[in-house]
C-alpha cells in the first residue's frame, strides 16, 4: 500500500511540474517579442547646441515602455519654440526617416489623410512659447484605402520580422537582435527654419537658414525576464 501511495504521489508531482513548466514557457513566449524603443536625446541636444539651438528649439517623443516586434508604424514628436520672439518652422517636405542606409519620405500624418501624397507638405509654424505635437511616418508604410478614400499605416517603421526572410545577412542581423547580441538604429532627421517672426516663410522668398536636426533611436530586445511582476514597468 505505501509503495502505491508513493507511485500516486510522484505522478501528481511529476504533472505538477510539467503543469508549472508548460505556464512558464508560455509565460516567456508571450513576451519573448517585446522590444524596447529609446530616443537618444544626447545627439539632439549636441546637434542643437552646435547650432545654437538649445534656448529655442526643444524636441521630445512619446513612446512606450515596451512594444510588440512590429507594432511601432508612427513616431509621436513635440517641438517646442523656447524663444521669445522667433518663429520656428518644420519643413516636413524635406525630413527623413533614415534607416538601413536608406532615406525616406516622412509624412505627418493628419486624422484621415485624404490627401495626393505627391503634393508637397506646407511647413509647420511654431509660434514663441508654444509647441506642436504631430504623428510622423515614412511615405512607404502607408496604404490606401479605397473604400475609405485615406491613407493610413500600415506597416512598420521598422520590419524588424522581415529581417528573417531576407538574405543571409539580414537572417543573421535578425538571430543576433533577438539574442540581444545587437540593437537596431534608425534616425528622424528634421529640417528646421529659423527666422524673426515677422520675416515668414514662402517659396523662394524670405527663406530662413535651415538646420538639420538628428534624432537618432535604438531599438532593442527585452529579456524574457521582464515579464516577471518586480520588473514590469508602466506604459
């Protein structure tokens, strides 16, 4: 009798265990995909100050704390015109989104872009004191919609599980960041226009000096241990 209580007993046990193992797995790969999104805002702040812009522009992002693999299809910036009396504008026609040695289109995006994609963006002003705040992408990620006549995102900024199914290089880029063995970059270049407010801004008249703003970001792979409850962090 007590050996068979012993056998019942180890049964138990050993479903206890594979129990607990198959939560645990599951647990790890439910958020073996999230990664994390940071804006290295020292670059912009050297940038801004070499150009001295650092007591008139401010430039900040919102983002998350983590994100799944491919969520992330627009970036979220505030730009801030610190100065008492200049006017700042955002020449959106010539921003880019660098990354992977290309250079794409940016789009500011608008609550149903309707609009032809071909025809120029008008710049943004940013009046003293004051601040924008718009949702930015690249023209490439962004499908039309027919039956709704608009624009909207629909790919990410980022493929980063497209890394996989490319060639050998990027399968190997694709293994390494997944490891956490890399982390992938990609840059928000803005173009700027800064001028006395009352000089305005139009095609070939009155054109302020640019500048070139770099907002460089990294992307990298959370450990599975950020699932665990102590380590979790608020969006």
């Amino acid at each position: 009798m007590m050996r068979g209580s012993n056998d019942q007993n180890l049964v138990v046990l050993t479903l206890y265990i594979i129990g607990v193992s198959y939560t645990f797995n599951r647990m790890i790969e439910s958020i073996d995909d999230k990664v994390k999104y940071e804006f290295k805002g020292a670059k912009f702040t050297e940038d801004s100050t070499e150009q001295n812009l650092q007591d008139q522009i401010g430039i900040s992002f919102k983002l998350n704390s983590s994100y799944s693999l491919d969520d992330v299809k627009e970036l979220q910036v505030t730009i801030e015109n610190k100065s008492d009396n200049l006017a700042v504008y955002v020449d959106w026609e010539n921003c880019t989104l660098e990354y992977n040695k290309q250079s794409r289109r940016v789009i500011r995006l608008s609550p149903s872009l309707t609009r032809d994609l071909a025809i120029p963006q008008t710049p943004t002003l940013v009046t003293p004191k004051k601040s924008i705040t718009e949702k930015v992408t690249a023209e490439d990620v962004l499908e039309f919609d027919a039956t709704a006549g608009t624009y909207s995102a629909k790919k990410p900024i980022v493929n980063i599980g497209g890394l996989k199914n490319g060639g050998p290089p990027q399968k190997k880029l694709y293994n390494d960041f997944m490891n956490r063995g890399k982390e992938l970059e990609f840059s928000l270049q803005l173009v700027l226009r800064v001028s006395d407010f009352r000089v305005g801004i139009a095609p070939g008249v009155n054109i302020p000096p640019t500048h070139l703003i770099d907002c460089p970001f990294i992307i990298k792979k959370l450990p599975w241990t950020y699932a665990l409850p102590w380590n979790k962090k608020k969006k």
